[in-house]
C-alpha cells in the first residue's frame, strides 16, 4: 500500500483506483481472477484491463485469451496500476505494446480552485450533445497534430463521444456557453471512495484566453465535492502545458498512470 502525498489524504492505489472507477462507469465488470475486464457492448474501443496480478507469462496469456473469450475479441488496453508485477510492463513491451503516461494531479481536501473569473458556465444539457461531439473532434485533431500521429478517424472520435455518454448520470458535464453555443466543456465526478474525478477538458483554441478554462475547473471541481468528494484527481498529458495550470490552481502532482496498447 503506497503512503498518501503530504496534504493529502488517500494513498496512491486509492487514487489510482478512483481514477479506473471512472472509467469503469456504466460498464460491464468480470473478474477473472489475475484481472479485472472491463467492457461495454458495442464499444470495443473502451474495453480494457486492469488489476493485472499474473505470476508468469503464461499466466499473463492466459489472462488475455480469458478476457478475449468474454469480450468476444482481443483486448487492446491495460492499465498497468501501482501494484501490477513489474514484469508485466516488460513483457507487454517486448510483445510490441506501446506505453503511455498520464500525470495524476491531486486537489487536496481544503483547496478550492482560486480566483473563479465570471464566466458563462452551466450545466450540459442534451441538445449540447451534437456540439460536444465537434468539440471532442477538434480536441483529436488538435491532440494528433501535437503528437505528430496520423489523425484518428471521424468512426473513433464517435466511439469515444459514445464511450463518454455511456459513463451515465453519475458524471456531470458542464459547457461554457457565449450565447451561441458550447466552445469548451468539462466532467466531474463525485467518486465512491472520498476521490472525485474531473476529466476531459478542452475550450476551443479561438476561445482561450479568456478565463475559460479555470472557470470550468472551478465548477467542476465544487460539484465533485457536492457531490461527495474530498479530493479530486484530474489527468494530464505529461507533454502538454495544462499540467502547469493545474498545478497553478492547487493540484498536486500525486503520480503517474500507465496504459499499455496492442500493436495494430
């Protein structure tokens, strides 16, 4: 069991967990003994792994041709958390599959997000739904232009818009709205285990500037803790600038998550 951070409460594999339960929302959940499958019908692209605890290699096949066998097709993500065996990300590498960051930043309990700029934020509403998915689709494109990778397909920005919707009410979306339509939106959620999850934010590049982004953090930030939790984590690319805004506005670098993607 990993120690908590100083000025925060919970210990790394709760915040770790916390983090997976989000993505775990609205899905199936198998336990496989050596792993947890998580899958959603009609949405392989979210299927994933995690709490790997095979002992050997063999083990680690049998696991995967386990989780295939339920999914109905190979698994494609693991999230490798604080306590999978180490060799199981060397093996995963060796076989081909990639290994992707994530830097977890914690807002401790007592830290409110400074200096929330008048702004026009509310809550999403269904009609928003078409204009959150072209928001997503910017977010791709300008994602894969930063990553020097080809851009995903339009078929893959819908899988994950329907990835995201399928999470369920337990997750709140917020937009910020100039009048004619969402420019930027934001999710948070209150967690089940005293760690709140906000995820997903993105304004539009011709709307930054402006107060925005801190505006929705904000927001989303009081409804976690409305809606039950203590500390909230929230994500970062390690290679994009919005880590530092984060850090600004009183998270704190807690740790980094890995997931591990099959060879196409």
């Amino acid at each position: 069991m990993g120690k908590p951070l100083a000025g925060v409460g919970h210990p790394d594999p709760v915040i770790a967990d916390a983090v997976t339960d989000y993505w775990t929302l609205g899905a199936t959940v198998t336990d496989l003994g050596d792993a947890v499958l998580v899958h959603r019908d009609g949405l392989p692209t979210s299927t994933f792994l995690h709490r790997l605890r095979p002992a050997s290699s063999r083990e680690l096949d049998g696991v995967l041709e386990a989780a295939a066998g339920v999914a109905g097709e190979d698994v494609a993500r693991i999230v490798l958390d604080p306590d999978a065996p180490p060799f199981v990300e060397a093996e995963l590498r060796v076989r081909g599959w990639a290994v992707d960051h994530a830097v977890q930043l914690v807002l401790p309990v007592g830290v409110d997000v400074p200096g929330l700029p008048d702004g026009p934020v509310r809550p999403a509403v269904e009609a928003d739904r078409p204009a959150l998915r072209a928001l997503f689709r910017a977010d791709h494109v300008e994602e894969d232009e930063r990553g020097r990778r080809p851009a995903r397909s339009e078929e893959r920005t819908d899988a994950i818009v329907a990835e995201r919707w399928s999470l369920g009410p337990a997750v709140r979306w917020f937009v910020v709205d100039e009048g004619d339509g969402p420019v930027g939106f934001f999710a948070s959620w209150g967690g089940a285990r005293g760690v709140g999850v906000v995820e997903d934010l993105f304004v539009r590049a011709d709307r930054r500037g402006r107060g925005y982004a801190r505006a929705l953090i904000a927001t989303a930030v009081a409804a976690a803790r409305a809606d039950g939790a203590e500390e909230v984590v929230i994500g970062a690319d390690p290679t994009d600038t919005p880590q530092r805004l984060y850090a600004r506005l009183g998270f704190r670098p807690a740790l980094v998550l890995r997931a591990a993607t099959a060879p196409a």
